[in-house]
C-alpha cells in the first residue's frame, strides 16, 4: 500500500486540477517492463521476464482498480519504446553529453551539465569510477551480460538504464516539455534529477518539466519506511480485508501530500470513523428532507454562512499546494454544526417554512458531498444490491416478524394490528413475493416461477 499511497494521492491531484480547476490533462503512466529487479527475478523464477512483468503489471492495475485512480489517457511500455530509446541516447553520445566506456556500457556526462543538482542540491562527484569519468555519471544504456534479454545499439548488445527509459517515452508522447512529472520523493533523487538532466541536453533546453510533485512516503511508527527490504510492508490483498479503499483515500486526504504518512492501525481506524461520520451525515441530510427526522428550528442564515465560508475556504485551501487536510478539517467542520441543528431537540413549529428548512440541509448535503467527489471519495448515500445477501434469510426473518403480529393481534383483537399484516403482504406481492397465512404461521414463495422458494 505504499506505493498505493502514491497513486492515489496523485489522482487526487488529478481531480483537483481537472474539476475544481477546469485544467485539461493528458496524462501519461510509465510501466518499466524490463530493469534488473524483474530480470533477477526471472532467473530466481525460470520465467521468461516478459511474462512475469505482464503478471505483475496486470496485477498492479487490478489494485489501482479497486482504488477507484483515474486510468491515464495513455501507457507507455519500454519494450515498445526501444528504436526510440535507443535513438534518444545515440543523439546525446552525438552531442559529446554522453560516451561509451570501454565495457559496452554508455554513460551520461554529468560534468557537461551546468545545472545537474538543481532538484536535490547535490555536487557532482568528480572521482574517477571503474568505467566512468565521473562518479555521478550514471547509465544511459547497459551491457549485456549473460542470460538476460539484451537489444541492439550501435554501441553493441544491452538495455537501456532506468531514467532514459522514461525521459524517452514522456518526450515521445508530450513533446520537448513536460508541465508536471509526479512520482514518489524517493524518486527525486537520483531518477528525477537524471530524468531532467539528460532530457534538457537532449532537447537543448535549461529546463525540461515545470513542475515536480514528490508524494511523501508511508512510514510505519515502529520501523521507518514501508519497503520490502525492511520486511514491513502491507500488501493491498492485506489492507482491503480490513478496510474499504475509501479509508486508505481519506487517510490521504487528511494528511498532505507531500508529507510522510505514518500508517498504524489506530489512524486507520480514525479515517474509518471519519467516513462513517460522513456517510452517516449524509443519510441523516436525505432522512431529514424526506421527512422521515423529525423537523427543527433552523437558523437558515447562520448555515448558508457556514456553507459560504466551506466552499471559500476549500478554494483558498487548494490553491495553497493542495491543502487537502484544512478542506477535510472545514468539511468536517460543517457537519458537526449541522449535526447539532438537525439533532437537537427543538422542533419546529412554524410549519409554512418547512420546505425552506428542506432547502437548506438538501443544499449543504450536495455541497459537501459535491467537494468529497471531487477528490474521489465514492460515497454510500444510494444503496446497491450486494451480490452475497441471503434474500431467503430476510423473507424468512420478515414473515416470522408478521406471524408474531398477526398473533398479538388475534390476542388482543386488533384490527388495526391485521390491517398493518395486510400492508406487508400486499407490498411483497407488489414485487412478486406471495404469502400465504395457514393458522398460526405463514409462508412465502415467488410468484409467476416454475419452482417456487418456500420457507417452511
């Protein structure tokens, strides 16, 4: 979930931008098909690595899936992009910004670059490496080595470094600058800085993409980063058969984006209780306006001012780098006040400004929940059919419940109780559900099917 954490943090930003900012995007994923884990893992494996990396690529859009992240317009492959990769690094060798050490291997010359260091403020490290002229140089295209999948360059036989990789296909597909290039702050340095460094020589430019967004990391309290090397991540399989994808987007929202979050169970649980809060309100809002709560007093011009200062606040808020914790902590905010005034205890008694009191929860409910859409948030006010409910359970259940009332009524001879067990069956068979009363118990069955369900 670590690296879900970053995904959908970044669709939030998504979002933000195209529906709150009416930005039109294009966007862009890289899936590295090919790098030295996925080959290490091949041969761990005796799979042919094209096949394991379809695997877990596949595996990884299925969780993306399940988060609700937007898919982007398109999806750039490295083994698709490899004449172009290769082209990319022949004009940089061309140019003097890049050269084949005496192993095969091309490395890009760092010392050639004025600004190298200017996303991590880092020094170029001039001693001299086995097969590079600087220690900072790194590498553009690397040479085969035995039993790994390999392509030809005029540099001979090998495979393209990780940062070519997607300097290559984001310049390929958006040009020779980038508005916005996002990823985890681990990426920063060094893949971000060697990303911008090659692609500003290759396109002779002081500056390649505008702005970077650096996700924070996931940490856990106890041990520091969640990563595999230190055995303490939690998998999306792990996660999701404890809480709903929902919870792990309004953990994000609460925090920012570009700040660490620390996982626990115990802030879990909170951003658990936080959608419940919401999604109780919102039920609330719909009971209110359909009558179903009993009306009250409400101070009309005191919650469209509350609502005012939400959607001001939200604005100022997201304009601010995306401030989404200060938008939770105004929305959440709105619903405690407005809780208050639809659950206190003074009714209303003025009866020809009721529907002016409807007006106003039904107005803050859209508002509120317009603004949690925005950043993605699916949220439960219509009901769906669950798949795996027992309908038999709940009829059996319902005309047990009617039985019992039937026989209070013949009890105490109420009528009113008989007419109320009428009302039941007349609804059900409304929906094809027939029940049939013999003595002291009842029945149900569908109507109009061959084979009948029946309860006994």
């Amino acid at each position: 979930i670590g690296h879900a954490i970053c995904y959908i943090n970044v669709d939030i930003l998504q979002r933000i931008l195209q529906r709150f900012f009416d930005i039109r995007l294009v966007t862009v994923m890289g899936v590295t098909d090919v790098d030295d884990k996925i080959i290490k893992r091949a041969l761990e494996t005796g799979e042919v690595h094209s096949v394991l990396a379809k695997k877990y690529e596949d595996e990884f859009f299925s969780d993306m899936k399940q988060f609700d992240i937007t898919p982007s317009h398109m999806i750039a492959r490295v083994t698709d992009h490899m004449p172009r990769i290769i082209a990319f690094i022949d004009k940089l060798v061309s140019s003097g910004r890049a050269y084949k050490s005496k192993n095969g291997s091309v490395y890009f010359a760092t010392q050639k670059c004025d600004k190298y260091g200017k996303l991590e403020n880092v020094q170029i490290d001039n001693k001299k490496q086995e097969g590079k002229e600087c220690a900072s140089d790194f590498a553009l295209w690397k040479a085969a080595k035995e039993n790994e999948p390999f392509w030809e360059a005029p540099w001979g036989k090998g495979r393209p470094g990780w940062h070519i990789e997607c300097s290559t296909m984001a310049s390929h597909l958006l040009g020779r600058v980038v508005d916005i290039h996002a990823g985890g702050i681990d990426l920063r340095f060094p893949h971000h800085e060697n990303e911008e460094a090659q692609s500003c020589a290759f396109h002779d430019c002081d500056q390649w993409v505008n702005y970077w967004i650096h996700i924070g990391h996931l940490q856990m309290r106890d041990s520091g980063k969640m990563s595999k090397s230190l055995k303490n991540t939690i998998s999306v399989t792990q996660f999701l058969q404890k809480y709903s994808p929902n919870v792990l987007r309004i953990a994000c929202l609460l925090s920012h984006y570009r700040s660490h979050m620390v996982y626990s169970d115990a802030f879990m649980d909170h951003a658990n209780s936080i959608y419940r809060k919401i999604d109780n309100f919102l039920k609330d809002c719909t009971a209110y306006t359909n009558g179903i709560k009993p009306r009250v007093d409400i101070d009309e011009a005191y919650l469209f001012y509350q609502v005012d200062n939400m959607n001001k606040t939200i604005e100022m808020s997201l304009k601010d780098d995306f401030d989404t914790a200060k938008c939770m902590g105004v929305i959440l905010g709105l619903i405690d006040n407005v809780n208050k005034v639809i659950n206190s205890k003074k009714p209303d008694n003025q009866k020809y400004i009721l529907a002016q009191n409807c007006c106003v929860i039904a107005m803050i409910q859209s508002s509120i929940q317009h603004n949690l859409e925005l950043f993605g948030v699916q949220l439960n006010n219509k009901q769906h059919i669950k798949a795996d409910v027992d309908y038999n359970m709940i009829l059996n259940s319902v005309v047990r419940v009617r039985d019992d009332i039937r026989q209070l009524a013949r009890k105490e001879n109420q009528k009113v109780m008989f007419e109320f067990c009428d009302k039941i069956r007349n609804d059900l068979k409304a929906i094809g559900i027939e029940i049939k009363d013999h003595g002291q118990a009842s029945s149900w069955s569908f109507i109009n099917r061959e084979k009948s369900e029946k309860s006994p």
